[in-house]
C-alpha cells in the first residue's frame, strides 16, 4: 500500500510583477525546501506536478531543481522527464492539462494516484517500480503551494 | 442599458491607474504596483504613494489572441512585464507594428490610450499602456 510520510507548504508572492525573479516560483522552492530537510529525501521515481498551465510544469522544474534554469522544456522533449527517461518521471497520470484540473480536488487526486503508482496499481501509466513519489499542488501562480511525499509501505 | 464596468470605481483608482501611482514600504524601502495597504515582503503597513517613471526595460511579453467584448477589435493585444526600476508592471503594450521589435531590454514608454468601450452606454475607459520609446513620452513624470 501507500503512506504519506510528510507534507509541507509555504506562501509565496504570485505575482510576477512583485517577484525579483518571475522564472522561479518561490513558494514551491521553499516548500520543496522544507520537506527535504525535513524527510532528507530528494530523489523520486516519479513527481505529479502542478501544470495548469504548460509553463508552470516547466517553472516547477526547475524551481525544484531537477532541470537546470531555462532547460525544463528541453529536457521534456528529449524524454528526460518520461519512463524510459533519466527520471524522475513527470505527471504520469497526465497532469492537470491531460487529466483534467478540478481546482480544489486536484490535489487530492494527485495523492491517490501518487498512491496508487507507489502501490504499483495505478491504471495508466505505472511507473516500473515506483517506490518514492513528489506531489506538487499549486494556488494559482503559486501564492500557495503544497508539496507532498508519499512512499510505498 | 447596463454598464460593465463602474465609473466610481476607475475615478478611486485614478491614482494609481493615470499616474501609475505606486506604494513604498517605509520599512523595507520596496515598490509595490499596484498599491497595497500591506507590504508582501516585510508585512509592515507603514506605505506612502509614490509615482512610479513612465519609462522601463521591457523583461518579457506575451500575446493575447482571445480577446474580450469591447476591445475585440484590438486582437491580438500584447502584455509585457516592464522593469521601471522602482518596481516592475505588468501592462498592455501598444503601437506594436512588428512584434519582432519587442525584445528584452528595449525601452518603453507610457501613452493613454483607449482601454474599452461601455457596450450600451457607450463610455470610452482610458488607462496608460506602454509602446516602445519614441523619445517623448505623452506623459512626463
């Protein structure tokens, strides 16, 4: 089955006229941050990001750190981010442009299928072996964020 | 008839709107545009209005095709994020003959220009946009 070792939030400005940088959001960095202080794990099978818009998945990337600054969307093209990928895995549900995006329920969605994946029962595309998974829900333009780690038990 | 938008409601944010009034946290010294009542980077509620120069560095833009009821017409518009050096805005371009002009960096100025017209009441709402500098600027700061 699954367990959801930890999750962690903050708040950011989202607004990119207030931002010192408006390529980076910063509440899913601190977020990202927090938790991996706090579970000391950084590396992930998979991640269920945040993409309402394609150019969130790309900022969340890199705002996470596993694409270098302005590489996300090339890296998406080369597979980097798809199963056969160097991982981790983005949005193997689809994602919220894919999936559909039900405001307030989408990030709850994105656990039970970050649940199931990690279970190894999830319907679409599973994730050979998955054991470590990132979930990432947004607010908007990330004035809020919430970042979630679930594991297989 | 109905009115879509309110004219007591532009005539509160003539400030900020036509002057590109902005607030300066007394505390951290920041910009905010538009005003705020509270800084979102100190929290401190110590501002004063401060008017913001008509001129700044064009950061990036994007171009909007699906355009509203009123200004249809205009489509395709642009928004761009305009670095003024007190603080950046988020604003409409305008007088864009070649988007290929538009590259980061390239100055910008600010000129009133036609926002929308009212539908059925026929009121013309005006708001500053931003074109590339033409070396004299309808509005002096």
């Amino acid at each position: 089955m699954a367990k959801i070792t930890a999750i962690e939030s903050a708040t950011g400005l989202g607004s990119i006229e207030l931002s010192d940088d408006p390529l980076i959001i910063d509440s899913v960095a601190e977020a990202y941050r927090r938790l991996s202080s706090l579970t000391g794990v950084d590396r992930f099978d998979f991640i269920e990001l945040h993409d309402s818009f394609t150019i969130t998945a790309m900022l969340v990337l890199e705002s996470i750190g596993v694409a270098p600054k302005g590489k996300a969307a090339e890296m998406v093209a080369q597979g980097s981010f798809s199963p056969t990928g160097t991982g981790p895995v983005a949005n193997p549900s689809g994602g919220l442009k894919a999936r559909g995006h039900p405001i307030g329920a989408t990030g709850v969605y994105q656990l039970a299928e970050a649940s199931l994946q990690v279970a190894g029962k999830f319907p679409g595309v599973q994730v050979r072996g998955a054991k470590k998974g990132l979930v990432i829900s947004m607010n908007g333009l990330g004035s809020n964020s919430f970042v979630a780690l679930v594991e297989g038990v | 008839m109905s009115m879509e938008l309110s004219i007591p409601k532009f005539w509160r944010f003539k400030h900020s709107i036509y002057r590109l009034q902005a607030a300066r946290c007394r505390s951290c010294g920041r910009v905010h545009y538009p005003p705020k009542n509270a800084c979102p980077y100190c929290g401190s509620r110590d501002l004063e209005p401060i008017e913001l120069p008509k001129r700044g560095k064009l950061v990036s833009y994007t171009t909007v095709y699906a355009v509203p009821d009123g200004s249809r017409q205009y489509s395709p518009i642009y928004v761009g994020l305009i670095d003024l050096g007190l603080t950046k805005v988020v604003t409409e371009l305008t007088d864009i003959a070649d988007p290929s002009q538009l590259r980061k960096g390239v100055e910008m100025e600010a000129v009133l220009r036609k926002a929308r017209v009212d539908r059925d009441a026929g009121l013309i709402y005006y708001v500053l946009k931003f074109r590339p500098a033409m070396g004299v600027p309808d509005v002096q700061a």
